[in-house]
C-alpha cells in the first residue's frame, strides 16, 4: 500500500496525469475538491488508468480519479447517447 500524499504533493510527481486515488479525502466544504489520497496507479492516458488501475484497487474503501493539469477552454464534451425503448 502506498503513502497518503496532499493534492500539492500529487500534482509535483504527476504532472498533466491522470491519477487514481485510493482513500481519498475531500474537502469538507464542498464535499468536491479532493485534499489528499493513496496514489494507485497514473498515466498521460486516462483509459490505462481506468483499465490497469482497476485490478489494484481492491484494498480501498473508496476510489477517484483525478486529472493533475489543466483542460483547455476550447474542450468540448460530447456523448453518445442510445434510446431507451
């Protein structure tokens, strides 16, 4: 099992990763912003981490995933969505 690290500490070791987090704490004002975790497993590529990362997070409670950079304001989210019959 890793070490709990703070947010700071997390981004300076991975910069611009995707990182999931085991036990993570939140904030207790928003209940939102993650404060410090167990780093499990990161990658520039966030399906790795969600694939890989997945078979090592047995021994936590609870689990999230973070992304250590910036998005750009031009980023677009777009979905596929199927109907319901």
């Amino acid at each position: 099992m890793g070490t709990l690290l703070n947010i700071g500490e997390i981004k300076k070791l991975y910069p611009d990763e995707w990182v999931l987090l085991g036990d993570p704490v939140l904030d207790t004002t928003n209940k939102i912003d993650v404060v410090s975790g167990i780093p499990i497993y990161h990658s520039k590529d966030k399906k790795e981490v969600c694939y890989i990362g997945r078979d090592k997070t047995s021994a936590f409670n609870k689990i999230t995933l973070i992304y250590t950079g910036t998005f750009s304001a031009t980023r677009k989210i777009t979905g596929v969505f199927n109907r319901i019959k």
